[in-house]
C-alpha cells in the first residue's frame, strides 16, 4: 500500500469517527424525533463507510461483508422509524 493510500485512509477514518460522534450528538440531543432518526440515518452510513476503510486497509473480505449487513439494517431502520413517526405503526 502506498503511503498516500495510507495516510489517506487514516484522515479518511478519523474523519469519519467524528461524524459518527456528531450524528451520535444529533441522536441525543435532538429536539424533535425527526432529528434522531436522521442522525440514526447518519450514523448508520458513517459505520458504512468506515468498515469500508478498514476493509481496504487490511485487505480482508469480512469488513466489506459487516458493511453491506451495517448498510442493509440501517436503510431498514430508518425506513421502519420514519414510517412510525408518519402513521403511528410499523405494520399495518
């Protein structure tokens, strides 16, 4: 790996923690319900792509792997928590 690579993954991780602690931020601290679920939403893509970035780093197939299934939950979870802050339920 060159060190251009690998000093542009590690900016890349530690940049990506921090928005990982702001979207965290946003879930605590957000007035209304509609500001959790988009920092859930913010969370979830930041935990994405930052298992994407220790996949590349380390060359091992499980981090691509955990972020298709971090990917996956996370659309699911925020399709489910939108759906119940519209209509009250989940399923109908």
């Amino acid at each position: 790996m060159s060190q251009l690579l690998s000093y542009s993954l590690l900016a890349a991780q530690l940049l990506l923690g921090l928005a990982i602690g702001c979207g965290a931020f946003r879930i605590l601290a957000g007035p209304r319900a509609q500001d959790r679920v988009l920092g859930f939403d913010t969370v979830s893509v930041n935990a994405m792509l930052l298992l994407l970035t220790f996949g590349i780093r380390s060359g091992e197939a499980l981090y691509f792997e955990a972020a298709l299934a971090v990917a996956l939950f996370g659309f699911v979870g925020t399709v489910a928590f939108a759906k119940f802050l519209l209509r009250g339920e989940v399923i109908e």
